[in-house]
C-alpha cells in the first residue's frame, strides 16, 4: 500500500500520515534532506513531531530518497517531497541554473524513488505539501519552487495506491 497525503502547511498531514503507520511494529521515517544543522524554528518543529512518533521508529535523513528507501526497513513514511525537492534543487544548482540542464535528472531521481517505493515490501505513506493553492509567488524561485513541487506530486500520485488531502485537520480521500 502506498498513500500520498497532501495539504498545506499546519494542515494535520504530518499527524495523519502518522497515524496511518501507528500499527506498525517497525517503521523507518526518512527525512529527505541532507543532515544540516536546523535553525530554531525548524528545530523546534522537528523535535515536536520526532516527541510524538513512537520510540520504535528509526529516523533515516537523507535527501537520496531512493537509497533512503531502499534501506529502510519496515514500513516508511517520508517527510516530506517539499524537503527533498528543495535540497535536489541546491544541488543540482537549479536556483540559478537552467531549466533544461538539470530537470531530467530531478525526474530521473524522482522515477528511481519511485521504483524503490514499489520495490518495498512494506506501506509507504509520503507527505508533501499543496504549493499551488496560495497567492502567485513575486519571485522566480518561488514560482519555479511551485510549479516542480505540483509537477512531482502529480507525478508521485499517480504511482500510489491512495492520496489524501489534508485541511484543517481534515482528511479527504481524493
């Protein structure tokens, strides 16, 4: 079983997509970004969520999502595709490169994520967050931030067995 569950920020998505794997008896949470140093806000929020995941669940930062899930064992929840396509564009220089130079590999790593979701045997629930139903971004970075993010997700829906839209603590199957 694989779930996508969507929404924007401070929707519930997160406690969702948790509750979902509660009855799990292992449960790898990988964090697609790469290991750097918080800052307090974000820290803040890491150590909320991470308080209230059971003690049994290992955590696996990573913004190599496909080897992320390929290691893991059990089920996986994946938080979130927003942190992973944001540090897969720092890396790939797509904030001031262009377009065509390095958007076939962000598709090449997200197909080779997606493959290694199939591959699991276990559930899958990945979180991400609704980007397009706000106010139109001023600057280029946060309407190309935007456009990718609807992209992805698209993309990784279509591969999954469920998405669930979150609103206010609110779930919607889709």
């Amino acid at each position: 079983m694989t779930v996508l569950v969507t929404g924007g920020a401070r929707s519930g998505k997160s406690l969702h997509a948790e509750s979902l794997l509660v009855a799990e008896p292992h449960v790898t949470y990988i964090a697609p970004r790469p290991t750097i140093e918080l800052d307090d806000e974000r820290a803040a929020q890491a150590a909320v969520q991470q308080a209230r995941r059971p003690s049994h669940w290992t955590t696996l930062e990573s913004a190599d999502l496909a080897s992320a899930v390929r290691q893991a064992e059990g089920a996986v929840l994946i938080d979130c595709l927003a942190t992973w396509l944001g540090a897969t564009l720092s890396e790939l220089d797509g904030w001031e490169s262009l377009r065509e130079d390095w958007e076939p590999v962000l598709f090449e790593r997200l197909d080779d994520a997606l493959a290694a979701i199939a591959q699991h045997h276990a559930p899958v629930v990945v979180v991400t967050n609704e980007a397009g139903m706000g106010v139109v971004p001023d600057q280029r970075a946060g309407r190309l931030f935007r456009d990718l993010l609807g992209a992805v997700n698209q993309h990784v829906a279509a591969e999954c067995d469920e998405v669930a839209l979150v609103v206010a603590g609110r779930v919607l199957s889709l």
